[in-house]
C-alpha cells in the first residue's frame, strides 16, 4: 500500500474526467438540461524543475525553486490547478417556475496547471 501512495504522489500535474450528476448532487429538482456533464478535475504534482508542459506560472516556477533549495521554511510546491475554465448551458426552473436558459461560465475545467 506505501507504495500505492507513493506513486499516486509522484502523478504530474494532469486533468482527470469528473462527472457532475445534477440528480446525485440533489439539484435536478431545478435543472432540467443537462441531467450532468463533465466537469473534469486537477491533480497530481508540480516538482522541481517545472517543465512547460505543466504549464506554470512565473510565481510557480520562483516557488518551486525556492522549495526544492529549502530558502524558506514553510514554502510548499506549487499545486496543480485548473488553468483555463469553460462554460456550460443550464436549461433550469427559476424560482417563479420559468424555464431558463443560462451560460454558467467556470464550470469546465479546460486545462491543468501548476500554480
């Protein structure tokens, strides 16, 4: 199992499937389309040296550094977060019983970054 868990520590920076089901979050009493979507997720680390393809910031990159020369006590590795978000449509009830058509912007995680 240590072993398990340390090659899930070591998984670089990655955008992994996330599926929202409205009805198991308890919101499909409103929402009427769609009945879920892919909402996708960040995960895994941002070690030193950051390569472009984490895509990190400059700040990250002064982070990392600063972290893997140990300078200041308390400074952890960057995270890895999303770094671009999309919108979704959300045909919902309003609360006069309407039916509404709305775009929902920085529901979609695009892309993943260390940060």
């Amino acid at each position: 199992m240590h072993l398990f868990i340390y090659h899930r520590e070591k998984m670089p920076c990655q955008r992994l499937p996330l599926y929202v089901d409205f009805e198991e979050i308890g919101w499909s009493g409103w929402i009427v389309s769609p009945r879920g979507y892919n909402a996708y997720h960040c995960k895994g680390s941002c070690p030193f040296p950051l390569g472009q393809n984490m895509r990190p910031t400059n700040h990250a990159t002064v982070q990392s550094i600063i972290n893997a020369l140990k300078l200041t006590k308390g400074i952890e590795t960057p995270c890895c977060v999303p770094d671009k978000l999309f919108s979704i449509n959300l045909l919902y009830f309003d609360d006069d019983e309407n039916v509404v058509l709305k775009q929902y912007d920085d529901m979609v995680a695009g892309s993943c970054g260390c940060h």
